[in-house]
C-alpha cells in the first residue's frame, strides 16, 4: 500500500523536473542586459581662466608670472582648437593696452593663438586669460562585463567599440572636430585636378625654356634647350681643337 503511494509522488517529481531542464531561456547576467549601449567619446566644452598679476605701475610680465603662465597653459594642454581671450586691466587706458599687449606677446612665443577682449578685470594690476577647452572622454575600457560563453543570440562583446574610440580619442588634435568638423580650405582639389587635366592634354607646357619660366610655345617649346645644348657642345669641341 505505501509502494502504491509513493509511486505517484515520484512520477510528479520526476515530470516536474523535465519541465524545469527543458527551459530554453538562459538566465539574465546579474548587471547585464542587451542591447549594449555603443562606446562613444563623450566631448565636454569648459572655461578656464587666469589671471597675470602686474607690480604696480609695470607695463611687462614678471619671470614668476610667465612661469605661472606657462605651467597653466601646459597643465591644461591648451593648444590648436581652444579660444583664447585676453581682458584689460581696469585702471589707465595706456596702461591696460600695454599690460594687454605683454600678455598677448607671451602667448604668441609660447605658440598660443589670442585675441584681445573688450572685457576689463576688477583689478587694476592683473589682466585676466579666458580659455575656451575642449576635452574629450573615452568610454570604460576594457569592458569584458558581458560573460562571453553562451550567446546564441550572437550579440556584440561588451567590449566592442572600444579600440576605435580610444584609438580616435587618442588621435585627434583637435577635440572639438569629433563635434563638428572643419572645412578645408588649404587645398583646391577642382583646381589642382584642372592644372593635372591641361598638363595631360598638352595644354600646358612640358619643358623648360632657356629663360626663365615655362615655354608658352607647349611640347614643342624645346628650342631653347638645344640652342643651350649646342651652345655647350661648342665650347666643348673648341677646348678638344686645342
């Protein structure tokens, strides 16, 4: 009678567990979930300012003060791409303007584009730098969160992306162009490939002239080269008669 009882209960068991093992969906990754969000450079815009202290009634930089000026430049990698401005003293206007222009002349030999300002600092003795930086921010990587094993669904690593936006970050001179790039104007290419077109054609000309300049006369401007030619082959055959 108890074999009887027992039998049953078994059986249930037993197809409670099939039930259970023939769960297909895999379990959730304990902090994970899919999609993974793209590795993306994060550009930050900030301002930094400084101020360059004047001995009173001095017109140039001290030593200390150029220092200062340089370690604040070279601590935040000021350079190609920021906006740099430069604010008046308060106080004499032939004052402010030469206090003005030794700032600006001290940029310009550390290499650091400026400009003037039309703002005036509240102090009399100090002229203040304005600093407009562009910083760039990498994704976290590596990232291997994602477990690797088991992924039918044949989505991407967790680490995915991260090489080419480190790599880019890590390339640009300019932080500010991951934004928005800038326009070449340095370089024609319409222009270059008509003067690559005519020199093809013929419409240009191929040789030198014995005068300065290019043949005007196209390919068949060579006169001038073996009138040069036979001019030096008879000083040559003057110096053999001898």
């Amino acid at each position: 009678m108890q074999n009887r009882t027992l039998t049953p209960r078994f059986l249930l068991v037993a197809g409670l567990m099939l039930i259970v093992g023939c769960d297909t969906t895999a379990p959730t990754p304990v902090g994970w979930s899919d999609p993974i969000p793209p590795k993306e450079n994060r550009v930050t815009f900030v301002t930094l300012d400084h101020d360059v202290l004047f001995a009173s009634g001095a017109k140039t930089m001290a030593a200390d003060q150029a220092a200062d000026l340089s370690k604040f430049l070279t601590s935040n990698t000021v350079g190609e791409g920021d906006t740099v401005t430069v604010d008046s003293s308060s106080g004499r206007a032939s004052l402010a303007a030469a206090r003005q222009a030794a700032v600006l002349a001290e940029l310009n030999r550390l290499h650091v584009h400026a400009v003037l300002a039309s703002g005036t600092t509240s102090s009399a003795d100090s002229v203040r730098i304005h600093v407009g930086h562009t910083i760039v921010t990498t994704p976290r990587c590596p990232d291997w969160s994602k477990p690797e094993a088991d992924n039918p669904a044949n989505s991407p690593s967790s680490n995915f992306g991260c090489a080419t936006e480190t790599s880019l970050a890590q390339m640009v001179a300019n932080p500010a162009d991951l934004v928005r790039g800038r326009s070449n104007d340095k370089a024609d290419g319409a222009v270059l490939a008509r003067g690559a077109e005519l020199y093809r054609s013929g419409g240009l000309a191929k040789t030198l002239s014995g005068n300065s300049g290019y043949s005007t006369s196209g390919l068949s401007g060579t006169s001038g080269s073996a009138s040069s030619g036979s001019g030096v082959g008879g000083s040559g055959g003057g110096g053999g008669s001898q």
